[in-house]
C-alpha cells in the first residue's frame, strides 16, 4: 500500500511508500489527504505523525514524466490535486507532526509545510520550493503558508530562488523544529508528541483555528485553480523546466 495510516495509542502514522523517491501523483496526493482526514477524525488520535516508508527520501515532488506527458488541460487537475493537498493538510485540526528523513523538494515541500512541526534528519534532510527552478510561480496562498513558518530574512531566499535548504539551514530559517540523527530524531519527536499530549486537545484545536483562519480561506480557493498560476502549465515554462531536469541541463525560459 502506497500511503498507509496506523493508529498506536494517542499517535496516527500516515505513511508515504513510493519509492524509489517517492513520487507525488493525482491518486497518490488523494490518497495522502484521505489517509490524513482519517487521522483527524479518529477518536483516540491525539497528534498526527507523517512520515516516509523510503530509506533517505521524504518526497522529490510530482513525477516529472508524469507531468510532461499530459496536456495543458490535465496539468491544471494536476496541480488542483497539489491545492487540495495544500488545503487538505493545512486544515486538519490535531497536532500534525511531520518527519523530514531525506529530501522533501517541490511537491514533497508542499506536503510537509503544512505540519505544525518539522524534524528534520541531520545528515539527510533537506527542503526547497523548487517550482521556480522548473518555470512555476509560488501561488499567493502557498507564499502565505510558507510566510507563517519562515523567518523574514530568508523568505526571499526559500520561495523567489527555490532554496535548497539542508537540514541546520531550515533550523535557522524556521523550517525546521528540530534536527538530529538516528534515534535521536525520533526522540525528538517522542518528546514533542509527549508535550502536546498534556494539553488539551479542544484548546489546541481552537488555537490551531486562530492561527490558520486567514490564510485557510485562501488555501481553499487554490484547490479550485488559480488563473494567475494556471497560465504557467504549458511547455514554455513548466514543460521546459521539467524537460531541462529530465536532460540534466540548465532550462531556457525566454519569457
């Protein structure tokens, strides 16, 4: 199973399993936020814990292949199916956790930015919003989730050049809750599970509520699509970048 959600205790683990690297597909982005809505709606779950079935590899994204092998039309429901993962994640109303063990890039950014902790593996993880790099622009309500998260002074740096972020890096940037190796990464997260398991779960969720309205609204409107982004699906911009980093060259946007 690509995607699986496990209940233990107080914790539901969703798991992502599509390796080699994890590749985000329509089906596989529905699947996610399913599994997750599942989570949030279980009884006994008290935080939520994403994490990856693949050995040094959160995401790399959307499959490229599978991107340039559709045609404008059905790259839109594509990145509608990238709004509703945004949108689906950023909505939950429990303690999300996320456990960044390799790369989380493009696509794979946009699944663990919505969590309300990140720990990041030392020596492996790494997170970049690279969708600039393949000719897509940052859309408004995913600048303003990543707004939420990052330190003004590398905003610039993480959304207008795709950063690519190792795991101290997104320390200081704000990606980042923690950063450790091995089973001291879980430890980590153990502890941080522990301290939000002493709260109470309705104050939590109403205080998740305050800090998210804004910016929920605008992540439910991306979901339907966004003319503004929407322009940038065809082979001038997206379709070169993905075909520049299939060929392993610098793209070339004339526009």
């Amino acid at each position: 199973m690509t995607v699986k959600v496990s209940h233990s205790g107080i914790v539901s683990t969703i798991c992502l399993t599509a390796p080699p690297q994890n590749l985000l597909t329509i089906e596989i982005m529905d699947a996610l936020v399913e599994a997750h809505r599942e989570a949030d709606a279980h009884g006994e779950t008290r935080v939520i814990l994403t994490t990856s079935g693949v050995e040094n590899i959160f995401s790399n994204g959307l499959d490229p292949m599978y991107v340039l092998e559709r045609n404008d039309q059905d790259r839109r429901l594509i990145f509608k199916g990238v709004g509703r993962l945004l949108h689906g994640l950023y909505s939950l109303g429990k303690p999300h956790i996320c456990k960044i063990n390799g790369p989380a890039m493009a696509g794979g950014a946009i699944m663990a930015i919505p969590a309300d902790f990140r720990y990041f593996h030392k020596e492996q993880g790494r997170m970049s919003f690279a969708e600039v790099k393949v000719g897509l622009p940052i859309p408004e309500a995913l600048v303003e989730v990543i707004r939420g998260v990052v330190r003004p002074h590398y905003l610039k740096n993480v959304v207008m050049m795709a950063g690519n972020l190792d795991a101290e890096m997104a320390l200081d940037a704000g990606l980042a809750d923690g950063v450790a190796s091995g089973d001291q990464l879980d430890e980590l997260i153990e502890k941080q599970i522990g301290r939000l398991s002493r709260l109470s779960p309705s104050v939590l969720r109403a205080t998740k509520n305050s800090m998210r309205r804004r910016v929920l609204e605008m992540t439910r409107v991306f979901q339907n699509g966004d003319p503004n982004f929407d322009q940038f699906v065809g082979d001038q911009f997206l379709g070169e970048g993905l075909r520049a980093l299939v060929e392993g060259r610098f793209p070339n946007f004339n526009l």
